[in-house]
C-alpha cells in the first residue's frame, strides 16, 4: 500500500471534523464485549484512544503504514505497529476490526473484505467508513490541476487512479451479504463548516492530496497548491462571516461473520 508521507500535525488540523465519521461508525457497533479489538490504518492514534474506554476490558490492536503516525499513536501510549493492511490476518480472539478512512488507499480492498470475513471468529464484526466525495468540485478540481500540461508528467496518475476505487454502498452491501454477513450500509453528507484561509484546501492537504505531496519537492508542493487554491476558492465561497461550508459524503459499513 502506498505510503503518502503523513504529516500528523496536518491532519490533526481538523481533527473534530475528522472524528466525527468513526464515532457515528461505532455507534452501530453492537458488541458489547469483544476479546480484541483492532483499528486499522490508526493513524496518530488520537480516535484509537476511545476504544479502551469503549470496550475496557478488550485487547486493543492498532496498525498503521506510516511510520510518523505510529510514533504519535504511540506517544499516547497505544501499542501501535507499523505494517501493511494487506499483510494483516486476524488473531483468532479478534472480535472488532475497526477501519476507518483507510480503505479508499487500498485498490485491493474488496478481495481484503472478502479474507478477513473467511479468517474472523464467528459473530464478529468489520466497522470501516470510507470517503464517498471523489466526485466533488474538490476532488474534481485537483484532478483538473494534476492532468495539465503542468503536472501531468511530474505527477502521472497520482489521482486520475484514485477517482473510483471506492463502492457504493450497495455494492459494499452485497459483496459482504454473499459472504454470508449481516450488512448495515448507509452514507451522509457532512457539512463541515471550515474556517480560516483557503480551508478546503488545507483540508486536501492533510488527506487527499498525500499522493501528490510525495512526488514534490516543498517549492513543487507550493506551487501545485497555489495553481489549485482559485478553483478550490471558486467552488467554495467563503461566507460573509469568514466561514466556509464544505458538503463531504462518507459511507459507512458494519458487518457481522456468520454466527456458524
């Protein structure tokens, strides 16, 4: 899996907002108490850290790629490991995996979903939500920049390849059903309500637009975000209080191993 030089104080900028998703996640997480409990792709560990309260007597696992997040996941005091999700197979005690905003860098993660119901105990349960926004103006509009003239041999298909490896959340519905799994599938639109100078694109900049951010230099990284900061102030206006709304889907999936 792709490593996209994570920076954990960008990310944590908006770090309300970005919790909000795994904690509407959890609530329709039925188990009450799991033996082991594993976040997946982790990052700084911050929302890792619920899960101990959450399910306090359970063994918390976490894993992430980057090695700059398992350092902050660990300085919360998690045992968090570095590691691949591709690489990953539940022990056999695992009651909850917990993948959150991880699956949309993983082309392969339908087949993943599909080993990881054959390898979990009976009756336990996959809880991910992924980003559904790739066709937003945001999205649309850094694909727009990456494939001019400008970029496009710099950057290739940095976020071309990137533009439909997530699911509907029927199809997610049905790839775990004929796994034999009971299926809650939903999504929302969030409406983040950002703040500060071009917001949208500081928002980018601490997830989406990672892939683009390694194949730069810092004066490239400036440059891209400069050509990028029009289109992104065009598509979302700031409002006459200094904020802007930012409209961002996420599906959500829960589902549960056959009991036997």
């Amino acid at each position: 899996m792709q490593n996209p030089q994570w920076d954990p104080a960008t990310y944590l900028t908006f770090a309300e907002e970005r919790g909000r998703p795994f904690h509407d996640l959890l609530a329709r997480v039925r188990t009450t108490a799991p033996r082991r409990v594993v976040d997946l792709g982790c990052g700084p560990g911050n929302l890792t850290a619920d899960l101990p309260r959450r399910w306090p007597t359970a063994t918390v696992e976490a894993l992430d790629s980057s090695p700059e997040m398992v350092e902050e996941a660990r300085a919360l005091g998690l045992a968090a490991e570095l590691g691949d999700v591709r690489e990953w197979h539940p022990s056999p005690d695992t009651d909850v995996v917990v993948a959150n905003a991880l699956l949309q860098w993983v082309p392969e993660h339908r087949e993943l979903l599909r080993r990881w119901t054959r390898e979990l105990p009976a009756g336990a349960t996959i809880a991910f939500q992924v980003p559904g926004n790739q066709g937003s103006p945001a999205h649309v509009s850094a694909r727009q920049v990456a494939t001019t003239t400008r970029w496009r041999e710099r950057l290739g298909d940095a976020l071309v390849a990137r533009a439909d490896v997530v699911s509907t959340p029927t199809e997610y519905g049905d790839l775990l059903a004929a796994a034999g799994c009971a299926v809650d599938a939903w999504e929302t639109t969030y409406l983040q309500r950002l703040t500060g100078e071009d917001p949208v694109l500081e928002w980018l900049s601490g997830t989406g637009l990672r892939p683009v951010r390694t194949q730069l230099d810092d004066a490239g990284w400036r440059e891209f975000r400069e050509d990028l900061a029009p289109l992104l102030r065009e598509a979302y206006p700031r409002r006459a209080d200094g904020t802007t709304w930012f409209p961002f889907r996420r599906i959500f999936v829960v589902a549960t191993t056959p009991r036997g």
